[in-house]
C-alpha cells in the first residue's frame, strides 16, 4: 500500500470513529481484523463491488450479508457503501485494518496474542489475563492459539511485548548459555 493509499484509508476509519465511536464494544475490534482479512484475501468480492453492471440494490444486498456474517456493527453498512460509491473498493481491506488500529488506539485497547502447547481452560485464560492486567494499563483483548510445538508452556506476545514461560524457552536459553 503506497502512502496515499494509507492516508485515505486512514481517513474514512477516522471518519467513521468520530461519529460511532461512542457504540462500538471491544468485541466490534475482532470483528474489524476478520473484515480486513475477509478483504484483502477476497479480491473478487472487491472486483464485483466495482462493477458498474450491478445495481445498488445488489450490492447492498451483498454488504448487508457481509455486515451479518462477520457480526460486525450495522453503522459499518454506511461505510462500506460509501467507499462502493467512491469507486475505491480496493481500500477496504486497509480501512478496516486502520480502522482496527485508530480504534485500539481511542479505547486504549492493548492486544496480545497467547500461544499454548495446549488448549486453555477458562481459569487458566483468567489467570492470563489478570496476570496481564496487573502488569499495564488499559484494556485487555488476547486471542488465543494453540501451538503444538511450543512444548509445555505459555507464549503471550504483542508488537511491544513478549513473555514466555515453556520447555522450548528454558531450552533456548540452555543452548544459549551452553553456546556462550
């Protein structure tokens, strides 16, 4: 994405915040980063909106299946088809990712994502997420994997933070120092 590209995705998110902000739950940014993937790995669905052949009608038909299907807030209706009127279909993607962001940034929302070598029960998330809780400030929003290869332990990482507590870390740093 080029800078002009980024700037005005960066503009209709913008837009869209300043006037529903206000309504949107934290549950709403999950849903923005699944629209943002739903866009940029259905190229075709982004073609068909450009097309001039179909109606209005259709294609609002198609954005309101869209809005349902990802559960996304029905604000987000106007949006989209105003970039459809806009002929710039091909930003949405970026506008729901930017839109993801402008809306952690508002609601103070820190994401984390937390790798297991297993699946964690309810109480051991809650533990997580105190843990987490205690640590910064802000609300929490942490998706959770589940990585087989991560042996015996807990990965919880963001683009500012990592901590690990697993066999694979403990074994890291015994190569480590081992090595050294």
């Amino acid at each position: 994405m080029d800078r002009s590209q980024r700037f005005l995705a960066r503009r209709y998110a913008q837009a869209f915040l300043n006037v529903h902000f206000a309504t949107l739950k934290v549950e709403d940014l999950g849903r923005f980063e699944r629209g943002e993937q739903y866009f940029r790995t259905h190229q075709g669905a982004i073609f068909l909106m450009d097309l001039s052949l179909l109606s209005r009608e259709t294609k609002e038909k198609a954005v309101q299946d869209l809005v349902e299907k990802f559960g996304l807030p029905t604000s987000i209706f106007k949006l989209i088809m105003l970039v459809v009127s806009h002929h710039r279909t091909s930003l949405l993607g970026f506008i729901f990712h930017e839109l993801a962001d402008a809306f952690k940034e508002q609601a103070q929302i820190i994401t984390f994502t937390v790798q297991s070598s297993q699946p964690l029960s309810t109480l051991e998330r809650s533990i997580i997420e105190n843990f987490l809780q205690d640590q910064l400030e802000g609300q929490l929003f942490c998706q959770y994997e589940v990585t087989p290869t991560l042996i015996a332990g807990v990965r919880i990482f963001n683009e500012q933070y990592l901590w690990e507590y697993s066999a694979q870390a403990q074994l890291r740093a015994l190569a480590h120092s081992v090595r050294h």
